[in-house]
C-alpha cells in the first residue's frame, strides 16, 4: 500500500519539480521591466537607452536606403554605357525598381521620423528633469550670514535661514567610463508597459525635514512630551538668552519620492490605441504624461520596411510590376503587350527576365552587382577620357559628366550607323532645268538630262557621280533621295 502511495506521488513532485525551473511568465517580463527603475538615476540611464534605442530604430532602414541609392546609380551608369540595346533594358528596368523602391522606402521612413523625433526630444526634456531634481536632493537648511538690520520692536526677534546646496546625492548619475546597471538584465523596449517617473509636481517628496536645534536656552523649554506640530508649541516656555546655540541638521534625501508608475500602454498586448489611453486631458497632467505618450507612439508604430536586393533573383524580380513594365517598354520583342501584369500575356516576358537576371540564388548578385563594381565605364570631367568605376564617381557633377560623357558615345554610335543609309544630294538647279523642258529632243540634249518616261529627269550617272561626293551634310540648294533603290537596280542589272 506504501509503495502504491508512493507512486502515485511521483507525478505530483514532477510538477513541483519542473515549476521550479519555468521560465518567467510573460507578466513577469513587464513586471521586470517597470522594477528597473529604482531611482532617479536608474530612470535617467534607462531613458537614456531607450532614447538610443530609439534613434537607432530606423538606422538599419536608412542603410538599406544609401544602398538602394548606390544601386540606382550604378545601373543607371552602366545603362548608359551599355552598346547592346537589351542589356541596356536590363539595367534599365534595375533602376527603375531600385528608383520604386528608394521612393517607398522615403516615405516610409518620413513617416515614422517625426514620431521617433518627438519621443527623443521627450526624453531629452525627462532627463533634464531628472538632473534638475537629483540636483534639488542635495539642498539643505543654514543660518542665512548675510548682513541685516534689527526690528525696531524689542519684543521682536526676525530669524534668516538660507537654503544652500552641499547635502550629499541619494543616487548618482552613471558616468562614462562606469558599468551599464543593466548589463545583466538589458532593457527590453517591446515589454514596456508601465514606467516609473519622475513628475515636476512630486519633485519636492525627495526632500526631507531639516531641524533647528537650539542648546543651552535658560529654561522652560517643553521636555519628554510628544505629539507637538508646530514651531510655537515645540517652544513654548521656552526662554532663551543669548548664551543659547543653534544648530541646522536637514535630513538625507531620497531619490525616490518623486517618482509614480506611469501608464505607457494600457496592456501588455499594446493593443489599445495610444489616442484613447492617452487622453488630451490626461496630457495636461504634466510633462511626465506627454512623455508617456510620446513612447507610446514611438513603440507601437510598426518600423518602416526598405526592400534591398539581397537575396534577389530572375524569379523574385519577374514578380516586379516596375520592371514588367520598364522592359515592356523599352525591349522590342516585348512592345506588343498590353498588360505586362498578366502572367498569361505575359509570359514570354516573365520568362526573358527570370533567365536574363538568373534564376540561381548568387547568379543575380555576381552579374549585376559584384561584376559591375569592377568594370569601369568612359567618362570625361578633364580635356583626356578616363575609364573610371562608378564609386569613383562621388559628386553628382561627376555623375553628370559621365552620363553626358556616354550620351556622346551613343550619338556617335548612331550617326556612324546612319551614314550607311545617308540620302544622296542633288543639285537642285540641275532638277529644274532638266524639269522645266518639255522638248525630247532638247532634254536629251541638255548637259546632264535625260527624257525618260515621259518627263525630263536628271541622268542616273550623274546622281550615281552626286552620290560618290555626298557627305552627310547636304548643301542649302540641294534635296535629297534616297540611293537604295539605285543601288538595288545596279545589283538587278548585274
């Protein structure tokens, strides 16, 4: 029967066993929380964290910002420099996502600025607070020494007391080279829910009573008895003559009266609206209220998302409506699509940029982002050309004397292709003297005219000779036409 019993007790010591060592509920994560601040130079530390903590909430946001940024500007460069019309699509439609990105990113982050700027000027203003009140703690009662005149009334006495700093601080400040006092217990801003601090109205319960002890009075002065509460009862019967000593004692301060539990949000689940907890009456409570609900606002508000291209490929970019679009645009295989959003009609296209940008996971990387940190592209902000790389490229004017630079590539590029179809020029005074004859007989006898199907026309050998001399700037007194035809018809005859 024993041994039954005691196995049946064996689960019940399992569970006490394993209570022991649960961790803390979430409710004592908060609790934790609010306990850190004991005092007013644990609450100075702890906001000053917090208020870092804060500053930095957007730092990795605005790294991915300048990243995005240097990546527009690479692809836009090494667009222009590109002499294939699809790579420089390619690098187009990358900078245009990047460009749709960085716009998203902007707002995104200016909306949330402002917030996170009023919460760390609250703070700012709390920690002034807190140093004016330690400040106040080492205040202390004295004999005022300064020189004054009598009463005139012998029955009189005026006493001057002056209140002077030199009590010793309850607490001090952290300085720069101590230990952080939360070192082993960090400051967790996602389980704030209640802080503890300081109020204006408050400030004065740090302080403590200060005493006049008066020695050596003649006689009369009350003795052993309790209960007195003012200054006219502790003396009277007192009679003190001048032999009498006084001294002023003031109690040490606290670094804690001054403090109350303030509400950041009404739950742990953050769940109620800062407006309705934080209400336009209760901010008129004092600053301690406006800061609450300043870190409220600052805590709830979801960070701003700034998508880089880390970890980008041809299948995740192919989901991108910007460079549908961009390559819709400027590729032509691709110019007939409608909508470039439907995967259906689009399908040749999702296709082409999933294979163009590389459907491995470091394929997209290595060409359009390591290759291109490598390769240097023309530009030309002195009297030489000079191949640089585009983080050389620092100041917008160098960017603009490149991208100029490359635009006169690209002109070149289209003239000397252009000149393979230059039209030829002809004289137009010889046009009009062979057009205004009438005559057969006289056209064909005219120096470089021919009658031919039923008009006067200027010869075919002599535009052929036109031809030879054409450059591809034509004269003020000549028209042009085109010498492919004439050329087709030599091959023909041949």
């Amino acid at each position: 029967m024993a041994r039954h019993t005691r196995k049946a007790l064996y689960p019940v010591a399992l569970i006490y066993l394993a209570s022991c060592f649960v961790p803390k509920s979430r409710a004592d994560d908060y609790s934790d929380e609010t306990n850190k601040i004991t005092d007013i130079c644990k609450e100075h530390e702890y906001l000053t964290q917090l208020a870092s903590a804060l500053s930095s909430q957007l730092s990795p946001e605005k790294q991915a910002l300048t990243s995005l940024q240097g990546l527009q500007k690479k692809w836009r460069l090494h667009a222009a420099a590109a002499t294939k019309h699809r790579d420089r699509c390619l690098l187009v439609a990358l900078e245009a996502e990047a460009s749709a990105r960085i716009e998203r990113g902007k707002r995104a982050i200016e909306q949330a600025q402002p917030i996170q700027t009023a919460a760390g000027a609250a703070i700012q203003k709390q920690l002034g607070i807190l140093e004016a009140a330690l400040h106040t703690t080492t205040l202390k009662v004295t004999d005022d020494t300064t020189s004054r005149n009598d009463p005139n009334n012998a029955n009189q006495a005026d006493i001057y007391f002056s209140i002077v700093a030199g009590a010793a601080k309850p607490c001090e400040l952290r300085k720069p080279d101590a230990d952080d006092p939360f070192k082993n217990n960090p400051l967790k801003a996602n389980k704030i829910t209640t802080l503890k601090l300081t109020t204006l109205s408050k400030m004065k319960d740090n302080l403590k009573e200060s005493k006049l002890a008066i020695s050596s009075a003649t006689s009369g002065c009350p003795t052993g008895s309790t209960g007195k509460t003012s200054t006219s009862a502790r003396l009277n019967g007192c009679n003190i003559g001048g032999g009498a000593t006084y001294e002023w004692t003031t109690a040490p301060a606290i670094a804690t009266g001054s403090q109350e539990p303030t509400a950041i949000f009404q739950e742990n689940e953050r769940t109620t609206d800062c407006g309705t907890l934080h209400t336009e009456l209760k901010l008129q409570a004092g600053h301690h209220a406006q800061l609450a609900a300043a870190l409220c606002t600052a805590l709830k508000i979801q960070s701003p998302t700034v998508t880089s291209f880390d970890g980008a490929t041809g299948v995740t970019l192919a989901k991108s409506s910007t460079i549908r679009q961009a390559l819709r645009n400027c590729d032509p295989q691709f110019t007939t699509i409608s909508n470039p959003a439907d995967d259906t009609e689009a399908k040749a296209l999702v296709d082409y940029i999933t294979k163009a940008y590389g459907e491995a996971s470091d394929a997209f990387a290595s060409k359009y982002v390591t290759n291109l940190e490598n390769e240097e592209i023309q530009t030309r902000e002195t009297k030489t050309v000079e191949g640089k790389k585009v983080n050389q490229l620092k100041s917008s004017e160098a960017v603009a004397s490149a991208l100029s630079h490359l635009e006169g590539l690209r002109i070149k590029r289209e003239l000397e292709a252009e000149k393979k179809n230059i039209p030829a020029a002809v004289d137009t005074k010889k046009v009009e003297d062979c057009k205004g004859e009438k005559d057969e007989t006289k056209c064909n006898n005219k120096n470089g005219c021919e009658f031919k199907d039923g008009k006067c026309k200027v010869k075919d050998s002599v535009k052929a000779e036109n031809d030879a001399k054409t450059t591809n700037t034509t004269g003020r007194n000549s028209f042009v036409i085109y010498k492919a035809p004439l050329l087709l018809a030599v091959l023909f005859q041949g």
